[in-house]
C-alpha cells in the first residue's frame, strides 16, 4: 500500500525524463510546425511577402525567411531532433523578436494580442527548457553521435 508520502512525490509514477524530453521537443516543433510553419510553406510565401511585420528593420522579406526558418525547417529539426538545441535557440530568437516588438510583451490584459503573449510564453519556455536540457534519448542527434 501506497503512503501518503509515496502520493505527495507521485512515485506511483515512474520517472522518465529522457522520454519527456522527446515528448516535449515534438510536441513543440509539431505544434510550431502546424501552427505557424504550414502557413509559410513557399506556395504562400506572396500571400505573407506583402504584409509581413519588419520588427527589427531588417525588411519584411529578411524578417519572414527568419521566421519561415524559425517555424517551419527550425520547427521540423526539433521534431525529429536534428540540431535540436540550435534549432530550439533560433526558434527562441525568433519568437521573442515577435513578443517584444510585435506583440509588444503582451501576456496579461483583455486585449485581442493578450492570448499570443500568453502562447509565446509557453513556446519560450518549452524552447528554453529544450536549449538546457537537450533533446532527450529518441532524437537523430544522439543516433548520429554514436560511434560505430
């Protein structure tokens, strides 16, 4: 039987960390990816070219192929975790870009931009945790630092 202390640390549940931090790094790169990354696909990159924001004076052309690298190849590297802490960094770039100068730290409010910060929030937190952590067990990176 099961003591209240064995309840309170949940160790009826086993620890498995490698595997939530797979679970993590494709959830991520799978919700970026459906999210923001289909969208830019190159078939509707002239839909995106003529309104896309320019938030760091780079040019909208410039500032869409960092998010298109960001959302959609950043997104696809994290989710088979290829360059996954790379990826995750330049997808943490990109987005933070977006909530200070878009989105201008939104994150608390009633405003219609209030519901992005509070979803950049947790995208740069699971990207953040990712950058530390790694990609955990189930990734190509760790298949392609095996030696033979």
């Amino acid at each position: 039987m099961a003591s209240v202390k064995d309840i309170l640390w949940m160790r009826l549940v086993p620890e498995r960390t490698e595997a939530g931090l797979a679970l993590l790094r494709i959830w991520t790169g799978a919700t970026l990816f459906l999210r923001h990354g289909w969208e830019k696909q190159p078939a509707h990159w002239v839909q995106f070219m003529a309104h896309f924001p320019n938030p760091i004076g780079i040019g909208s052309h410039q500032s869409f192929l960092i998010a298109f690298l960001s959302d959609f190849v950043c997104a696809i590297l994290l989710i088979v975790g290829l360059g996954t802490r790379w990826a995750a960094l330049f997808c943490l770039g990109d987005i933070f870009v977006a909530w200070a100068f878009v989105h201008h730290f939104a994150f608390l409010g009633k405003g219609p931009a209030s519901d992005h910060g509070e979803l950049m929030v947790l995208y740069l937190g699971a990207l953040l945790t990712l950058l530390i952590a790694g990609p955990g067990a189930a990734c190509l990176d760790r298949i392609l630092a095996r030696k033979p």
